[in-house]
C-alpha cells in the first residue's frame, strides 16, 4: 500500500449517542485505526464535527440550542471537551495532534490560505495528525443560517482542507453506508453505488434532505464535497462511520462505500 495523504472526516451522528454525549468507543475505535494508518507512514488529517452537540449535553441543556448565542457558547465548551478527549486518546497511541479552528475567510483569502498551507505540511511533516474543525465560536454563518460564502458545513469544509493540502484521498464518514439509487429507508430495492466516475444531473437527484438532528449534513452536502474533491484530483469515499476499520479496506481500493473518482 503506498503512503497516502487523506483527510477522514467524521459526523456529529458517529461521535455521539443520540443524547448528544460523546461515544468514546466510537471516538476511541476511530482514534485507533487513524494512529495505526499514521504509523504505517501515512499523512493524517482529521475533520471533526460535534462540538455543538458535546457542548449542548455537557451544559446540560434539553435540546440544541436555537438562539445564535447560545450554539456559539455551547460550541466553545463542547470544542474544548473534544479536543481533550482527541488528545488524550491519541497520546495513548503514541500520536501527536494539533487544533486547527477555521472559518471561512481563513480559506477564502489567498494569503490566509497559503499560510494555512503552510501550517498543515509543517505538522505533517513533524509526523503530527492535524484535528480540525470549523470555528463556530466565531464563524456565525453556517450554524445560523446553514449557508457560508465558503464553508457552511464540515463536509465541504473536509474538501477544501483536502484541496488545499492536495490530499490523494477524503474520507466521509457519515451514518449511511454511501450513495443509494434512492432512499433506502423508504426503497427496499435501493442498490449501493460503490463508483461514481462523474456527477451527473442523475446522480445528483439522489441527494435527500439533512441528516439528522444532532448533524447538519445530509447528501446534497457530501456530493457538494464531491465535486470540489474530484476537481482537485481527490477521490472521495463516503462510508459508515460505525466501521473505520473499512479505512484499511478503502486504502486498499476494495469497493466499500461509494468512491467518487478524481477527474485526473
């Protein structure tokens, strides 16, 4: 297996049980295989979703906050509560990680953009995994209104860090299997495409709505991704986020998920 560039992103839905708490095995499994492809030489970056959510259980609130404020503040405290966990875990597998907190005007402008350039092949190359995420705490575009000029949720997100770093591969792992013909929670007779080599107006049509409550992204987001991914000359697998030991398999080019072929 040559060694590969990729960027794993993985959903709010994977980190955490329905009540909003985080899912250490979950957490703890994903952390595992990610160290072990790091230590077989691979380049790691990881995009995390979930600080709203972590944050809105541990303050200990009902629900998801709705007034822009209060996302922001539950944001900040759940941030701080992943991070701790993610390096706790990885210093168990004798990994080092990084923070990288983004907002859109961070990878818009083209000086900002090419310092963060910088930043990641600077940690990659001291053999660190970069954990990133967007900064809710300050960016109030995507978690107020669901839109951003450039981010608005971390699977696009996912896709520009892959872009910028010319990643080989990104790695969605979401709570679907990967792209259906149609839904199969409604459609018994949905079948799994497991390569796309183009997104055609028939593919996009498959994309439903969101995801679920404690996410925003559903998969008209994950083919937006898509398609800046393939651009760049980035493959794009989306898969369950229950199994990351399909990674091992994904690497390997074994048809798992579905894979979105980089226009070379």
């Amino acid at each position: 297996m040559s060694k590969k560039r990729i960027v794993v992103k993985v959903g709010t839905s994977t980190l955490t049980h329905p009540s909003g708490s985080l899912d250490l095995r979950s957490m703890e499994h994903l952390v595992r295989v990610l160290s072990d492809l790091s230590g077989a030489g691979h380049e790691i970056i990881l995009v995390t979703s979930g600080a709203i959510a972590v944050g809105t259980a541990r303050l200990g609130l009902a629900e998801r906050p709705k007034e822009l404020r209060m996302k922001q503040a539950s944001a900040a405290v759940g941030q701080c509560r992943m991070m701790h966990l993610y390096d706790k875990l990885f210093t168990e597998y004798n990994r080092t990680m990084a923070q990288i907190l983004l907002t859109g005007d961070d990878v818009d402008d083209p000086g900002r953009a090419a310092h963060l350039r910088s930043t990641f092949s600077t940690l990659l190359e001291l053999d660190v995994i970069p954990v990133v995420n967007e900064n809710d705490s300050v960016s109030s575009a995507e978690i107020e209104t669901g839109h951003h000029k450039v981010l608005g949720d971390n699977d696009t997100l996912s896709a520009i860090v892959a872009s910028l770093c010319q990643a080989n591969l990104l790695v969605l792992l979401s709570d679907i299997d990967g792209l259906y013909s149609a839904d199969p929670r409604s459609n018994p007779d949905a079948a799994l495409l497991h390569r796309v080599d183009a997104l055609t107006p028939e593919i996009l049509e498959m994309a439903g709505g969101a995801g679920t409550w404690r996410g925003t992204g559903g998969m008209a987001t994950k083919l937006s991704a898509a398609k800046i991914a393939m651009e760049a000359g980035c493959d794009m697998v989306i898969t369950n986020g229950a199994h990351p030991e399909n990674l091992y398999g994904i690497l390997e080019g074994q048809d798992i998920g579905t894979r979105f072929c980089a226009q070379k």
